[in-house]
C-alpha cells in the first residue's frame, strides 16, 4: 500500500485518518490541499511529512512549468513557506522543502530539477529504511518482546518504517518476537496504525495504553523499546510523539535498552539541543472528544503537545542508515555525516 505518490501531475495521498477502517485516497492538485492532509494528519510521520512536501514543491513546479525562471523561483518559495507552517516539530518537512527549493535553484531548468528531487527523497527514504531495518535487526535477539510507542512504521515512512523497519526485517530474518504498542492518545496512531501494520505483517502484537507502560516492563517481560523520531538535536536529543520521553524513563528505570531509529534527515545538526526543538501544540478539539463525543468536562482547559523531548541520556542507541550510532552522540551523529 502506498501512503504517497507523484502520479499524473497530483499528489496522492493514504488519508490516515481513517485507518484501520477505510482505505481512501485523496488526489491534491493544489498546494492547498496538500498543506491541509500535513496539518489534519492525513499523512503523517516524519519521513512520510518530508516526501509529502517534497511532492508539493513538485506540483508547484509542474503548475508553473512554461513559465520564466524567476517566475518558477518565485513560485516555489511561496509553497515552501507554506508548507513550513503546517506542522513545525519533524525537521525532515522543512529539510525536504529547502532541498527541493535549492535543487531549482541551481538549476536551468527549475521545474524539472525540483520534480526530480523530490522524486530522488522519496526513494532515498524507501533505501534508508530498509539499511535502518538491517543494522537494527541485528540489535534484536529472537525471544525478544519490544515496546513501541506511536507509529514509525510504512505508513509514517515511504518504505517499510523505521522502528517498524528494524521490528519487521528482524522477523523476516525468523526471529520470534512480540511487539507492545501503546495506543498513543489522543489520535492513536499505536492503536490505529501500529497495529494494523504489524497484524498485516503477521507479527504478534498487544496494544495497551499509555498508562500500561510501566505495568508491562514490570510485569510483561519488555526486552527492548524501540520508537522513531520527529527531530533528533545535534547532541542525540530527541524529540517524538508526546509520551516517548515517559517511555525512556520508565525503560531506564526496568534496565531495558531504549533505541531510536531515524533517517539522517532527521537530525537537525543546526539545533544543538532537545531545548531548542520546536514543539507543535495540536488543537483542544482532539482531546475534548473522542469518538465524537465529549470526554472533557465543560469549562475545563486543555493543552496538547504533540511532542516531547527525550534526553540523550535515557538513549541506548540511535538506528540509522549509516549504521547505530552510541554514545557519546554528539561525537557519532558528526562521524555519521562524515562517512
Ligand atoms: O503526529 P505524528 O503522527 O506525525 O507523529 C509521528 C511520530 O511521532 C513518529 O514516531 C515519528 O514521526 C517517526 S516516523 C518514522
């Protein structure tokens, strides 16, 4: 199933909003439309959110093909500030659309260019998951129960997940293992989305809540966490879906290893620490109602970040496609980009 695509002139995307129970595309030829399936999370997931806006830069070229250069230039910087604003936290959004933008630049021809590079981070992130999901899989050990928060699986990729990649490629490999997916209130991509991918994968999997953490690496033989991430700093803090840093204490706490897997484009070396990563705030509606019906009592106020930031420290390991990187982070994620 392909969560996003370029096809004849439109971007097309898995609306994941309505998963496990609806499989629907939507077709965007605007910019419009593409910066509201960021916002609404109808695409979603760092990796997946960077080929998305990858994408809207190349339908911006594609509308304005014929065009003066400068025209095009233009054109495409209006959309790359666009889609700047939909959805702040995961880096690879705004690392996508300045790749884009500067491929065009550098170009005589900057609607082709930028098609063509957006095409090109699309596949880079079909490849870096399935090298994530080698060097991770060698990290797990058949037997192995793994916890795993929020969804960093295909659908938040454009290849076989990045979590998900290293928990799927171990199984492929014949390793026995049982996966724990928090449901992740309050839009439940473990319970909605985790779950479906793994069950669709025939791996065993046991969604509890957030709250059941702590009670399943006490009780419910945990052997590994493994999550994604949104942004990682340039000293290995990482930022992911709200509840991951909880996870990462409580997985200190048992002596449980805690991993990362991410892409290189999700480490924001021009951010030197976790404080400096922007956090999204979603909107009070999300947690008032649930299934459509009010679960707040009136008059009460609501907050809802949709990130938290998880401190080098409580990290084991951080998976990427240059092999894991150990501690002391900031010293592996600049050989990482040296290599
Ligand atoms: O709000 P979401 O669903 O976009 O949040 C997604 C996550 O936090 C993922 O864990 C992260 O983007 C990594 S995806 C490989």
């Amino acid at each position: 199933m392909k969560v996003i695509e370029f096809q004849g002139g439109k971007v097309v995307i898995l609306d994941q909003t309505l998963l496990p129970n609806e499989t629907k595309y939507i077709e965007c030829s605007d910019i419009e439309c593409v910066c509201e399936a960021i916002k609404s999370l109808r695409v979603r997931g760092a990796p997946a959110i960077g080929a998305a806006a990858a994408f809207g830069m190349a339908l911006t070229a594609v509308e304005n093909a014929g065009k003066g250069r400068g025209e095009i230039l233009e054109a495409l910087r209006d959309t790359k500030e666009k889609l700047k604003e939909t959805r702040p936290t995961a880096v690879n959004l705004e690392w996508a659309v300045e790749r884009v933008y500067r491929a065009a630049k550098a170009s005589k021809k900057p609607d082709e260019a930028a098609l063509k590079e957006a095409l090109r981070i699309y596949d880079e992130a079909v490849e870096s998951d399935n090298k994530i999901g080698e060097y991770g899989a060698e990290l797990i050990t058949d037997g192995d129960v793994i916890l795993t928060h929020c969804n960093a699986g295909g659908l938040a990729t454009c290849g076989i997940g990045t979590a998900l990649g290293v928990i799927k490629t171990a199984a492929r490999k014949g390793k026995k293992i049982e996966v724990f997916a928090d449901e992740t209130r309050p839009l439940l991509q473990g319970a909605r989305l985790t779950a479906y991918e793994l069950v669709n994968e025939g791996i065993p999997v046991n969604v509890i809540t957030d709250n059941a953490a702590a009670f399943a690496m006490k009780n419910m033989g945990i052997t590994k966490v493994v999550v994604g991430a949104d942004r990682i700093a340039a000293n290995g803090d990482t930022a992911n879906k709200i509840g991951t840093y909880g996870v990462a204490v409580l997985a200190k706490e048992h002596g449980i290893p805690f991993y990362v897997a991410a892409p290189l484009s999700t480490i924001d070396r021009d951010t030197a620490t976790g404080d400096e990563i922007p956090i999204e705030f979603r909107d009070a509606s999300e947690i008032i109602f649930f299934n459509e019906k009010r679960v707040v009592a009136d008059g009460a106020g609501i907050k809802s970040p949709a990130f938290d930031v998880t401190p080098h420290k409580y990290i084991t390991g951080i998976i990427t496609e240059r092999g894991v990187l150990k501690p002391p982070f900031d010293k592996s994620i600049k050989q990482a980009f040296e290599k």
